[in-house]
DNA sequence: ATATTTACTTGCAATTTGCAAGTCAAAGGT
DNA sequence: ACCTTTGACTTGCAAATTGCAAGTAAATAT
C-alpha cells in the first residue's frame, strides 16, 4: 500500500503527496459531487477503477483521515464511507480541476451545475461542503 | 512516453488524465512561484525528480499545450520553458492545492505569500497570472 | 586543446497498475 | 435448512511506470 513519505515541505508538493494520482480525487469526487459512498458505488464510476486500486485508496485516505467508514444501518455486509472535515477540505480543488477541464478539454458535464460553478464558484464551493456535511449528519441511509 | 487516453468526459477526471501524477504540477509550481524556466532548475527543485521523469513530462507538457520551448538567446545550449495560456490556466489549481497544504500537512512556507493568498485568493490567482504571463513576453532573459 | 556546462538518453531494478479470478461473510429466496 | 446473490475485498501475475546511476552530445568556457 504505502505512500507515506513526504518529498519536501512545500505545502503544493505534500499536497501531491497524498492527492497526486489518477484515483484518489475521482472518489471524493464520487462522495462530493455523485452521491455515492460505498465500495461498489464507487466501482460503477465511468472510469472503472480497479478493485484492488480502489480497496488501496480507500485504507490509504482513511489512514490519512480524509473519511472515515462505518457499517451500514440496514446491512451489516455494508460499508459507508463519509468524508471527514480534512476531505471536506479538497472541495475547492475538485472545483477548480472541474473548471480547467470544462475550459481545456471536451468533457460533458450537467449545465446547471456548471453555471453555478462558474458565475459563482466560491459560494458553490460552500454550498457543496455544506451539503456533504449533513449528508454525514444524518440518520444514515 | 505516453498519457494521452481519456478515462471518461467528466472535466474533473479529463484534468487529473494530464495533472493526476506527483510531479507535472511541481513543474508548473517552479514555473509560477519558483521562476525557473530551464531544465537544470527544475531539477535543483527540492523534490529531486529523476532527469528521465523531467524529460518526460515536459515533452507530455509541450505536445499538450501547457508550455513552450525556446533557445535561450544567450547560449544556444540552453532552452527556456515558459507556460501558454492553458497552462497559466492552472494557477488557480496550484493555489488550492497550496491552501489544503498549509492547512493540513507540516509545510514551510513564505509568510507573505501564505498571507497574500490566504486573505485574498481570486487577486493572488490573478497577480500571479499576470506576472508570469508577462514574464513570458519580456525580451527573453 | 581540454574541461565544463546544459540537456537529455539509456539500461535496468524496483515499484505500481491493471486485469481476472477467487474468497468470505451476510442477506435473500424457495 | 439450503442455495444463490450481494458486497467487499484479496490474490496472482503481466504490463507499465518510476527511480537511480551512468552515458551521450552539442555548446561554451579556460
């Protein structure tokens, strides 16, 4: 599994760290931004991420306290996966990776979602923390 | 080389198809805050990335757009990189990254450029935009 | 002429990724 | 009770990528 060592001190290199891959963003994107939260949820995402690859992210990103995972309610075979205030955290650089693709590459994405972000990036930022916040709140699905 | 495939047509994962690896935006971060324009300081960088790796990624970067090559006018041995617009594009990017960093890994950072992009982001992201988009029309250095 | 600088290439070993298949416990069906 | 399905992983291995260390080659410098 691994990826522990820090490269240096700047905060953009350990940023990369533990986000510089082609998978870890895609699943809190996943949390944030596609209403999924478990393993295989997570597994139906367009990209088709392996499973061996997602089981090492998933263990790697709660390590790192960026979700934490729980049983869920209704089936004890269950995992929910929900992210933490730290993952909460990366929502801005989700937006601003959202807003680069849209503007370099032929990517499709729903149009109301992306007005909102981006004739008022800042307050859709807020809005989707705020809402992946009580998603964690509530009764548990 | 390679990296050219596009797992999907979501504009967050077409963005990590390019930057979605520890070292691309390392390089663009030297270009914006470190003013380094030339191979041999990208690899003076603290992160020490491997000469083959830099060779790499800056050719991948050159054939997407990012950034250009050009002679040095001052030895013809010598080749300046400078970011296009696309690749000035990813400021906003590096500043989030920065701004998750500081608050949540052990960095060392600037004070008055921790505070200057801390207190105001949007006119940091545009100072900087705009300093190294003139840089890149300076009489060469 | 010789040495040094600058920008890479090349040759592996080690690590990581990507399939495909297998495991295992908990639910659900009959 | 027994069999099937669901959900979450593991395991085995080939292929691709990364990370050293060393080598090449054209310009400059001495």
């Amino acid at each position: 599994m691994k990826e522990a060592k820090q490269r240096s001190t700047c905060p953009v290199s350990t940023s990369l760290d533990l986000l510089g891959d082609k998978w870890t963003l895609l699943i809190i994107r996943d949390l944030v931004f596609g209403g999924k939260s478990t393993y295989g949820e997570f597994l139906q995402s367009a990209e088709k991420i392996a499973t061996n690859i997602l089981a090492d992210r998933l263990t790697l990103l709660e390590t790192q306290g960026m979700l934490t995972k729980v049983v869920a309610p209704d089936k004890k075979s269950k995992f929910i996966y929900r992210l933490t205030e730290k993952g909460i955290d990366t929502v801005p650089i989700l937006v601003t990776l959202l807003l680069w693709g849209v503007k370099h590459g032929p990517t499709v994405i729903d149009p109301g979602l992306l007005k909102e972000i981006q004739t008022e990036p800042a307050a859709a930022i807020e809005k989707y923390q705020r809402l992946v916040r009580e998603k964690a709140l509530l009764p548990l699905e």
